[in-house]
C-alpha cells in the first residue's frame, strides 16, 4: 500500500470582509425597511387628522374602546365606527357589532369582507360634536381615520352598496 499522506479537508468558508459586508448590507436593509413603515405610518397618521378636521359621510374610525368605556373585558379592545350624518356642529356614528382583541384583527376583518354585511353597523347613531371628536383623536381612542376611495379599503368593500 502506498503511504497516504496527512491530508486536511478543508472547509468552505467566505471570507471575513464578505462576512462583515454582508452583515452591513443585511443592517442597512433592515434600518431602510423601518424608515419606510414609520414613513408610512406618519403619513397615515396625518391623513387621519386630515380626515378628523374634515369628516365626511362613510369615513371609517377605528377606536380603541378601553379610552371609551370603564367596563370592558380584555377581549373588548376595539372597534370600528362609520360616519353616518355631518351637520355643521358635529357628527353622527353607528359603531360596528364586533370587538377586537388586537388592532391587526380589525384591519383583518375588513380585508375578509366584514364590512360588506349589511347589519354590520349598528341602527342607532350616537352624535359627536367636532371638538370632542378632536379631542378623542388626541387623547388616542380613535387612533386610525380611513376614507374609502371608490367604496374599497384595504381591498374589500367598505359597504354593502
């Protein structure tokens, strides 16, 4: 037999300036994609104050109940409402039948469809004058507005029209 020599299998590996290059590439992303959804975010949040200093019929508010009301069970976090009547003091809104544990949930629920029930909303609208309307946006319980362009939010129809 012939004598082998001590061979060494030798591992695959980058090198160290590929490794940190790629490290910094993989930050660099990471922060540019966060920028971009708290762009995004403040954008909404301005359109939303936009909408508030502005109501139309058919806006959408999404509030959050535990601001609202005292006696709510964990579950019972939030809700949707619909602007029903603008008068030239202030505003009607019907609230939706469901609560929500999460505020994903409620988004959740329009992309499925759930607005395009017709008993969705309530029958009985409650008034709201604009100061207190400005005042429940700024104390956080509605704390996202949407306006339905074309009768569509988040890709589902936001009425049973």
């Amino acid at each position: 037999m012939l004598p082998t020599l001590g061979t060494k299998q030798l591992k695959p590996e980058l090198s160290t300036p590929l490794t940190k290059i790629l490290f910094v590439i993989c930050i660099l992303v990471s922060i540019a994609l966060g920028y971009q959804k708290y762009i995004e975010h403040t954008l909404e949040q301005e359109q939303a104050l936009t909408y508030i200093d502005n109501p139309k019929v058919g806006d959408i508010y999404f509030l959050d109940m535990r601001l609202l009301q005292d006696k709510l069970t964990l579950k019972n976090k939030y809700k949707l409402a619909k602007v029903v009547r603008v008068g030239d003091e202030g505003l009607s809104i019907v609230y939706g039948s469901f609560f929500y544990q999460w505020q994903y949930s409620v988004v959740q629920s329009i992309q499925y469809g759930d607005l395009r029930n017709i008993d969705y909303f309530t029958s009985n609208p409650e008034y709201f004058a604009f100061n207190d309307i400005k005042k429940m946006s700024s104390q956080g319980a509605i704390y996202l507005v949407k306006r339905p362009m074309g009768n569509k939010i988040y890709g589902n129809y936001a009425s049973p029209d």
